[in-house]
C-alpha cells in the first residue's frame, strides 16, 4: 500500500513530500496562468504575457529541472561562521553567568582568541556577517522588551530629568573629550555614547549605523573592551564611595544607575547594597537604556547628513533603522503590558546571545596588537568619560537628597 504513494516520486527522484510540493507548486502556477488567460480573453489588452510565461516556467521546472542531475546537498556558505559565533557566545554567556557578569567581555575575548585563528584558516567571513549585522540588530531591538515605562515614570520627574541630564552631558562632552585627544569624530560619538548608555550594547548598536571600515571594526573593539573593563571597576568601587560619602538609599540608587555602564554590573552593585537600592539602581539603568534607540538614531542622522552633504543619496534605513523602529515598538507593547511575563527571561537571553555573536564576530576581526597599537588616547578618553558620568551622577545623587 505504501509503495502505491512512493513509486512514482521516486521514478523523478523525489521523496512523496517533495512529489506534493512540486505537484501543488505546479497546480498553483497553473490555476494563475488559468485566470490570466481568462481575464486576457476578456480584456485583449491585460496580461498579454501572463500565461505563455506560466507554460515556459512550467517547461523549465518539469523538463529542464528536474531531469538535470541533483547537485549533492551544502551547506550554506554563512553556517560554519554563525554556527562557530553562536557556540563561543554560548560558553561565553555560560561563563558570564557562572560569574555574574555581563557577556560582551567574554564573547570578545572568545572571538579574538578562537575565532580570529580559525577564520585565516576556514571560511567564516559569511556567517560572521551576519552575526554582526542582522543577528546584532535583532538582539538590540530585544532589548526594547526591557522598558516599561510606567516603572520608569514611578521615579518622578526629578529623578528622570537628572538622569537625562547625566546622559545629555555625557554624550555631548564626553564627544568633544574625544575630540580633544584627537579621536575621530565616529570614535568620539561611540565611546560616549557607550559610556552614557550601556555600554558594550550601546557600542555595538552605534557601530552598526557608524561608515564600516577595518578601522571602525578595531575601534569597535577597543570601546568594547575598555568599556566593560571600566564597568566592572565600577561596579566593585562605587558602592563603596556611596558608603563612604554617607548616601541614602535612594540618591546611592540613583548613583548607581546613572553612573555604571551595564545592566549586570549595575544590578550587581545595586544588590550589594540592599535588595531596595538594587531594584531602584536597575530602573534607573533603563531610563539610560530606554535612550539607545534615539542616540543610535541621531548618530545615523548625522552621519547620513554628513553623506548628504557630500553628494551621496541614502535611503530610509540610513536615517533610521529597522531596528530603532523595533526596539521602540517592542518597549511599547512591554509597556502596555500584553507581552506574558514568561516570554521576558527568554527574550532577555536571546538578545543577550544575539549581541554576544555580534561582540564575537567583532572580535574575530580583533588583534591585541591592533588594539596596542591605537596608544593611549582613546583609553584616556574613555577614562574620562567615564569620570564625567560619575560626577554627574553623584552630583544628581547628591540633589535628591531632602535638605536638613
């Protein structure tokens, strides 16, 4: 019985559910080209082309296809890259765990030390790419689900108006910090905007929109670096400056979230004060967080003006980006309060993995003799941007405290 339904597939050398697709396919095609004719007999002056082009496709895939010998199955030529940047992310994001630390230093470190090797001896330039562009953009526009706007309006308009102006302050004199060392202007506008909004994530978002380049790609990798360097410091030593300055529990919050680069190292810090600080450290964070999709979307706008200005025409997504578009739709409907809570510890790891293959394939265009060899001016810059944002933060920390 079973051979009545697979005998004649396999005279074509087909499987029975190959056979169904390919007879279905035909049927389809088939009742088009029907109608076009139809409608042709009727209207002389429509679909003149419709249904002879049907019948020559039909042609081609019954007679010319299908008899022609079946070239022996591959894999995608993108797969051994994006499979290698997937596993290193994983054990990076199982390190991360174990340590309670963010994932990008990790992925970098995996990339740079396993990938780049591999990738001058097998061909892994395609599925890097797209870990570092599609797969990227898809974990940043998660990030969206983090925000709920209504617990970031529980602050008051206080709090959030000193945290915009932490932010604010930083990215517009952290970028002429770098431009006083001598950076690039691209370098200056990444490692503030890294340092004002969160960090490693920050930087590799503001990368995607930046002009590409094996320059952009070290400096990328630099920021990410040094960046998570800086917030791990962070994350051990401020704390104890709000002990020591003698802050409250909520202006040691507020500290706290304006002032430290990454979720993890925040939430860390936070929660080594007390349960209370690290909720209200956390929520602070987002407000920063909540700020990526704008400053990604003002740097590609100008950037994109500066390509206007130079006679290139750009498109829609130059000025603002599919994943902009995502993540502030995405913080949307998190706020209005229909995505199931179930879905949010899964979304958080996904875009958590997404940029992680992203930081990985960064990395695997990454030497440490290439980073040696940028000096010490983008560090310095780095260094103090990150100095700004905790003065400014624990000058805001030190306003909300009631007066005596």
């Amino acid at each position: 019985m079973l051979k009545a339904f697979t005998q004649h597939p396999e005279t074509v050398g087909e499987t029975y559910f190959e056979h169904l697709g390919s007879a279905w396919g035909f049927a389809f095609t088939m009742a088009v080209g029907a109608l076009a004719c139809l409608l042709h007999g009727l209207f002389p002056f429509a679909f003149q082309s419709s249904g002879s082009r049907r019948i020559r496709e039909l042609h081609e895939r019954m007679v010319t296809h299908r008899t022609a010998p079946k070239a022996p199955a591959r894999l995608p030529a993108w797969a051994p890259g994006l499979a290698l940047a997937l596993v290193l992310t994983g054990v990076a994001t199982w390190i991360a765990t174990a340590m309670h630390a963010p994932v990008a230093p990790f992925a970098l470190v995996a990339g740079f030390l396993i990938a780049a090797p591999l990738a001058g001896r097998l061909d892994l330039a395609p599925g890097l790419k797209v870990a570092e562009r599609p797969l990227l953009r898809a974990g940043i526009a998660l990030l969206g689900l983090r925000i709920v706007l209504g617990d970031i309006a529980h602050l008051g308009v206080t709090t959030l108006l000193l945290v915009l102006g932490c932010v604010a302050l930083t990215l517009g004199v952290g970028s002429a910090i770098g431009r006083l060392f001598g950076l690039p202007r691209g370098f200056s506008m990444l490692s503030a905007s890294a340092t004002a909004i969160c960090g490693a994530s920050a930087a590799m978002a503001v990368a995607s929109v930046l002009p590409k380049g094996p320059e952009a790609e070290r400096q990328t990798g630099y920021v990410v670096a040094v960046v998570a360097t800086l917030s791990t410091l962070a994350m051990l030593a401020y704390p104890a400056i709000a002990h020591l300055a003698g802050l409250p529990p909520e202006a040691a919050a507020i500290f706290l979230g304006a002032s430290i680069h990454d979720v993890a190292q925040v939430a860390g810090a936070g929660y080594s004060v007390s349960p209370a600080v690290g909720d209200m450290a956390v929520t602070v964070k987002l407000v920063r967080v909540s700020l990526l999709a704008l400053v990604v979307a003002a740097v590609a706008f100008s950037f994109a003006s500066s390509a206007r200005g130079e006679g290139k025409s750009l498109g829609r997504a130059a000025l603002l980006p599919g994943f902009v578009i995502a993540f502030f739709a995405l913080a949307g409907l998190r706020s209005t309060g229909v995505v199931p809570a179930g879905v949010l510890p899964a979304a958080t790891f996904a875009s958590n993995l997404l940029i992680g293959a992203g930081v990985v394939a960064v990395g695997a265009k990454t030497s440490i003799a290439g980073l040696k060899s940028m000096g010490w001016r983008p560090l310095a810059a780095l260094a103090c941007q990150t100095a700004l944002l905790c003065g400014l933060a624990f000058g805001a920390a030190q306003l909300t405290i009631p007066p005596l």
